[in-house]
C-alpha cells in the first residue's frame, strides 16, 4: 500500500488519471452504455474552453497570483465579437482579442508595478469590465448580434461528427503551454518568481516584465475562451461564462499547480479540466435538484483538492 | 560505569530517515548534568535533525532516548519544554509580524523572566513592544535565547547560536553557558567555530554521515575533532597561503572603484579599490555598515552619495540587473534570500541567465545541462535530493548559491559571510574556490563574521568601523588581535600614539 503511495507521489498526474477513469466508471455505473465515443467527443468539446481558461490561470496562479476577471474577459470578448460580426470575422475577432490583451495589461500594470494584490486587482478589473459590457449593451440594442460561421465551427463543430474542432486548438494551446514552461526561459521565470521572488530580484531578474507578460497572456486565454465558448452556445449573453471562474481555478488546484506558487504545470491542469467535465456529467446523470447540484460540486472539489495537498505534502 | 549512570541524557542508536535521504542512520550521544557538551559534524551530518528529534519537532524511526534514566518520547517542543528540555534552534522560531512580546506570549513563558535572561545577555534596552521584523538578526538570537533560559531548561540545546553574532555578542552568550553550566543544567552546543568549541565545551560528540563516531574531551583535541568530522578526506581540501597571488600585478586598473560611497546611517563614506585576481576581505562587527556596502555595489540598494566604478568605468544601478549586467554578482547572507526551494538545483543554477530579455524563449537544454554540471563539478555538490533545493544540506544550499554565477559568469564576486553555519570541510572547498576565481582574473570582495577566514582567504583586508574604513592590512598581517582592534576602532588611535 504505502509503496503504491510511493509511487503516486512521485507520479501525481498518474493518481489524477485514476481519479478520471474513477468518475468514467462511476459514470457507467450510474447510467451503464454512457461512455461512448460520441460522449467522449462531447466531452472533449465541452472541456476545451475551460481548458484553455485554465491554461491562463495556470500561469498566473504559477507565480502565486489569481486571475478572478478571466470569466468577465471571456464574456466581454465574445459579446464583442458577436456585436461586431458585421464588420467582418477579422476586426471582429481581432476585436475580441483586443478586450483581453487591454484588460490583461491593465492586470499587469496593477499587479506587476503597482504591487496590488492579485486577487483585488483582478476582482476590480473583472467588475469593471463586467460594467463597461453592460454599458456598452445598452447602446447596442438596435443591432442584430450573431456569431461568425468560422467561429461556429470552432466551438462546436466536429470532423467526421466525431473529432471536436476545438480539441485541435487545445492540443496547440497545450503544445505551446508544455513546451513554453518547460523549454523555455520565460516559463523558467514563471517558475522561479513563483517560488522565491526576491531571489530573482538579487539574481537580477526584472519580475515586474515577467509578471506584466504573465497577466497579459492569462487574459488572451481568457478571450480565445470566451470565443470557443459562444461559438458552442451560438448565442452571446452577459452572464455567458460566469459559471466557468470557479472551474478554472479548481481545474488548476486539482491539478497540482500550488496556489502559492513556484510547482505545478499545465499537464495537471489538463486532466483537472477533464475530471470537472466528467464530474458535471456525473452530477447531471444523478439527476439531482440544482441546487444540490452545487453543494455536491463544491464539496468534491474541496475534498479533491484536501486529498491532493495530502499526496503532494 | 559510573560515568554512565551520570548522563542525563542517554541517546542510543537513533536513526531517520526523509523519503530516500538517510539523516540519522545510528546517534549516540551522552549528556552529564553539569556539563557543556559540543555536538560536532560537517553539514548534513545528522546535528539539527537529532536536536529536533530531541526536543519532539519530529520523531525518530527508531533508537531510544532515556532522561535521567527513563524512556522518553517527546511528541511536541511544548512537551520536551515541560520536562526541562529546550531548545534554540538554527533559524529564529519568532513570527516576524508579532512584537517580541507577542512573541514570547506565544512560548508562554513569562515576560519578568524573558527580562531576567536579556538582562544576563545584555540586551535589556530592547523595546519589546517593537515588532520582530524591525530587530536585527543578532539581537534576534540572543532574545531567542532569552525565551529558552526564561523556561529554566535542564538540558538546553543551541544550535549554532553564534553563527551570525559578532565576537562581542558570542561572548557574552559564552558568558551566559557558563553561568547556567555551575548551576548545573546540561548544554548541547553545536557550532563550526573549533577555537569556541575548545574554550567553551568539556567534551564533544563527533556525528559523520549520521554515526556517531566518537567521544572526547574538547581540551586540545581541535585537530582530533577536525580528523573524525572530516574522516578520510582531511588534508586533501586544505589551502595554503602560499596559494596567494604575488601581488605583482598592481599596475592593472581596479575591477571595482568604490569612492567615498555613502548610504543611509549605515555607511558613511567608504573608499577601496579591487585589482583584478585579487581576493579582498572585509571584517567589522555586526552593523557597521557593510550591509550597505554590499548592498550598493550590489545593486540592491540606492547610494545617498559616493561612486562606484568597475574596470574605470563609473556606474549607477537601478536594479541589481544593471550590477549584474556589469560583472557584479552578489551571494547573500542568508541563502533563504538566493535560492528557489522548490526547484531543482538545475534551475537554481541556470536562473540569472533568464535576466536578459534574449533569452526567454527556447533553452539550449545541452548547453544548459553543459554548464550547470561544470560549476556543480567544480563546487561538488552534492546531488543526490537535486530535485528540489529545499531538500539539501545547508552547505550544498550555499554552494548553489556560488555555482549560479559560474555559469553565468562574473567579474566581481560579492560573498556575504558564505560560510556561516558551514562546516570546516565546506569552508575549505569554498575558500579554494574563491582562491581559484581570483587566479583566473575575477575578483571577490569577501566578507566575513569569522576573523580568521581573512587570513585564509584573502589577500588584503579592509575593516569597517562606524561606517568607515578603520584599518586596511594585508592579509598576512590581519591575525584576529589587529582586526578585533580595527574593527572596534582602536587602530588609528593606535597609530597616532606610535607616530
């Protein structure tokens, strides 16, 4: 026993795969002929997005910060872009684009120079832009929004009715996340401004550009997000991905990334997103009210997560 | 066997381990009621991990200890506290946020006998309704020790105590031993200071590689003591002063120019210079100013006034990047300042290299993996816990720190006190180190809280005094007399009354 602990502390992505053939099985358990291929490619279609959020938070949350307006972001860029589809899908999605490059260098410049906590900052800048879209809304009543085709297909269009579309744009965020922190000298610094940031100041390193690059490219993940989540629901509302803040914390903590800093990486954040996925699905299957819904979802979570600094300690 | 039934504490056979690294694999220690007894050994030799398993930080996986005769087992340092058994350990227990009342509030132990102890340390004038975080780091020591003799221990471990005290604050400290000594209680001592050792203990227990593998009387058993801790690699590491570089190469312009250099109260204009392949020592007693000596050369902090200049070139840092861009590295005191714990030794070592802007994207892995095992080889550290720094010895910790700007390569050398809580094998290593450094054209402005490293270590010394340069000798002539009278300021005096 205790050597199979061993071993899964050593190798705590192979303990979070179990975690997710665990949820499959129970998933089968409770409604068997379940898990199908068509109901692995919806999954695989509904965990992209917040996939790629997570991929977002997980940098932030790398250098011991937290990235709370990421669901406003997301929102605010695909109401963009689907008020704006008429002048083109280019300037739309540039657009988009835009709202999180703006808004994650607003976080950057706050966090990184101006030393505001990162879980104030971010909550402040998420309001703000939460408030801006409704303004902006309101003088938008006229026009007709809808969401490009090519957007359409991103989010929820499949090859051979099988393969999800936007699994390919996750693999590509994955690649880059992977390769970028482990291989490269910017994901280095993620690391390490993580772990001990006055030692990369005494070691010369100018943490504020780190931080500033962090933050700015946690909120483009947090629009291209928003982009997949619109083109999967075809219609772009204001409260379009509240219900993802909470998972794209969640999918980082379950993954292992520690909320201080400094450990963890983004292949825990992507078994983290599937095993939320696979657990919403458990919970719709039990067919239980919605608000038990909640409590249940929250308290796997915290256990999951319990269970987790445990093995990790 | 009468000897036997005096100790007061009995340790037989302890053993621990952490995950794959063994710390304790057979300790055996003897304590008489009554007696100062040194706990000897290089870094990670077992010395902290057994104070802990003591005084209850953590149990032992197997081993017995007996007080006064009896079977114990500690589950908490309250516990061990209640049955006379305290100890003040390596890293200051004290919460830095909290005033020093707070803090002793939180040991509770009473503020009338804290007094008590820090008037015998000679530290009563400390306002202890002050936060921790504003006291320094010495006067942190002693009002740790203070909370420790408050609880009137009958075995009182100290764990290099005076690692970071200056000789007059170290004496008084010695002072302190001895008194509790005569009124009987048992002290543990551990220290890497031999000639301390020598004065203050009456036996010592030598600890290598988690064994026990001896017992002796302190008196005049330095070289015995050295022989156990090291075992068989004894002379191989020893540097000589003949090593020294001929100091013919004056004529070269200086790597480092400081002049008249000034910095809050601290520094109060201080004027030096360092030839290329020289090692440049700098003795003072604890806050005369060279923090800020350091700190300014070192990017680290702004200079109210002076100049600072390397290779004739005069230079103004805004950020220890712009230090570091200019060859001027610095190794901090304390390694908890340097270091990344949580990451591998890999990337403790590779991390200044990222400073520059260039090199955020893809890593030369061969490359990197090239360099970092040249400047590991060439410090030899230890990589069996590489995978996060956290998990080395101390002494492995400080030789990171050194190897970091090995491979990133380095003009002048800034060594904050590198060999404080190091062992003597470590020392030795590291001065040779530097010694190398300095023949291969870089400089090192060394300095130290041990006065006799300066004569191992350097060629010339500078010592500081009130925020001033107070004597400048070569190394040869810095035996610990002239540099204690330096450092107190007694020099020039001196000099006026020969003249």
């Amino acid at each position: 026993m205790s050597a199979v602990l061993q071993f899964l502390k050593a190798r705590t992505i192979v303990a979070l795969i179990l975690l997710l053939a665990l949820f499959l099985i129970g998933i089968e358990l409770v409604r068997p002929g379940t898990v199908t291929p068509l109901w692995a490619s919806n999954a695989l279609l509904f965990a992209a997005p917040l996939a790629i959020m997570g991929a977002g938070q997980t940098l932030v949350m790398l250098t011991g910060g937290i990235d709370l307006s990421v669901a406003s972001v997301a929102t605010g860029a695909a109401y963009l872009l689907a008020t704006n589809a008429s002048s083109g899908d280019f300037s739309a999605i540039a657009l988009a684009l835009a709202l999180g490059l703006v808004v994650g260098a607003v976080n950057g410049v706050g966090v990184a120079l101006l030393r505001v906590q990162p879980l104030i900052m971010t909550l402040g800048t998420g309001l703000m832009t939460g408030g801006a879209m409704i303004v902006y809304s309101q003088q938008m009543l006229a026009s007709q929004p809808h969401v490009p085709a090519i957007i359409q297909t991103l989010g929820a269009g499949k090859i051979f009715s099988l393969v999800p579309v936007d699994l390919f744009l996750w693999i590509a965020v994955g690649a880059l996340m992977l390769y970028g922190l482990n291989r490269t000298g910017f994901g280095r610094l993620i690391f390490a401004v993580g772990d001990n940031r006055e030692a990369c100041h005494l070691a010369g390193i100018r943490v504020w550009r780190v931080l500033f690059v962090d933050y700015l490219l946690c909120a483009l993940f947090a629009a291209i997000a928003g982009l997949v989540l619109v083109g999967g629901t075809n219609a772009a509302d204001l409260s379009l991905a509240d219900s993802y803040l909470l998972p794209s914390v969640a999918c980082v903590i379950i993954g292992g990334t520690s909320i201080f800093g400094g450990r963890g990486g983004y292949s825990g954040t992507i078994v983290g997103a599937l095993i939320l996925t696979a657990l919403t699905s458990l919970l719709t299957l039990l067919d239980v009210a919605e608000p038990l819904k909640q409590i249940l979802y929250g308290a796997i979570i915290l256990s999951l997560a319990a269970a987790y600094a445990r093995l990790t300690e | 066997m009468a000897a036997e039934q005096d100790s007061i504490l009995d340790i037989r056979g302890v053993a621990k381990r952490f995950d794959s690294v063994v710390a304790l694999r057979s300790a055996d220690l003897k304590v008489r009621a009554g007696e100062v007894h040194a706990l000897m050994g290089a870094n990670g030799a077992g010395k902290s991990t057994l104070v802990k398993i003591i005084t209850g930080v953590f149990p032992a996986d197997s081993g017995d200890i007996l007080i006064g005769g009896e079977r114990k087992v500690f589950r908490s340092p309250a516990e061990a506290r209640q049955a006379g058994i305290v100890s003040v350990y390596q890293d200051p227990a004290i919460v830095p946020d909290l005033t020093v009342a707070q803090n002793m509030r939180l040991a509770r132990v009473g503020l009338d006998a804290v007094r008590t102890a820090m008037r015998s340390l000679g530290v009563e004038r400390v306002d202890l309704s002050r936060a921790a975080r504003e006291i320094d780091f010495a006067t942190l020591r002693l009002i740790d020790l203070s909370r420790a003799l408050a609880s009137n221990p009958r075995i009182l471990l100290l764990d290099e105590i005076t690692a970071a005290l200056p000789i007059d604050l170290a004496e008084r400290v010695f002072a302190v031993v001895r008194d509790w000594r005569k009124r009987g209680a048992s002290i543990i001592f551990i220290s890497h200071r031999m000639a301390e050792v020598a004065a203050l203990c009456d036996r010592a227990t030598v600890l290598r590689d988690g064994v026990t593998v001896g017992v002796t009387a302190t008196q005049g058993a330095e070289e015995k003591i050295v022989n156990m801790m090291l075992g068989t690699e004894v002379a191989k590491a020893a540097v000589s002063g003949a090593a020294r570089a001929k100091q013919t190469a004056s004529a070269a312009a200086p790597a480092l120019e400081v002049r008249d250099l000034a910095c809050g109260h601290g520094l109060r204009g201080v004027s030096f210079a360092v030839r290329p392949g020289e090692v440049l020592g700098v003795a003072a007693l604890e806050g005369q100013g060279q923090e800020e000596l350091f700190d300014c050369i070192a990017g680290v902090r702004r200079p109210d006034a002076g100049e600072i200049a390397a290779d004739g070139k005069p230079l103004r840092f805004r950020h220890p990047a712009d230090a570091v861009r200019a060859g001027l590295v610095l190794v901090p005191a304390n390694r908890l300042q340097a270091l990344l714990p949580q990451r591998p030794i890999r990337e403790n070592v590779a991390l200044p290299i990222f400073g520059r802007l260039k090199n955020w994207g893809p890593i030369a892995m061969k490359d990197e993996r090239r360099r970092v095992e040249e400047a590991v080889r060439r410090l030899q550290i230890d990589t069996r816990a590489s995978s996060e720094l956290k998990r080395l010895s101390g002494g492995n910790q400080q030789k990171v720190a050194i190897a970091r700007w090995l491979a990133a390569g380095f003009r002048v050398l800034l060594c904050f006190d590198p060999t404080r809580g190091i062992d003597v094998g470590t020392k030795r290593q590291i001065y040779s180190l530097l010694r190398e450094v300095a023949q291969q054209g870089a400089s090192v402005l060394l300095f130290t809280s041990e006065l006799p490293e300066i004569r191992l270590a350097c060629d010339r010394a500078i010592v500081l005094f009130g925020g001033r340069i107070s004597g400048e000798m070569p190394a040869d002539d810095a035996d610990e007399a002239r540099l204690l009278r330096a450092a107190h300021g007694l020099i020039a005096a001196d000099a006026e009354a020969t003249a």
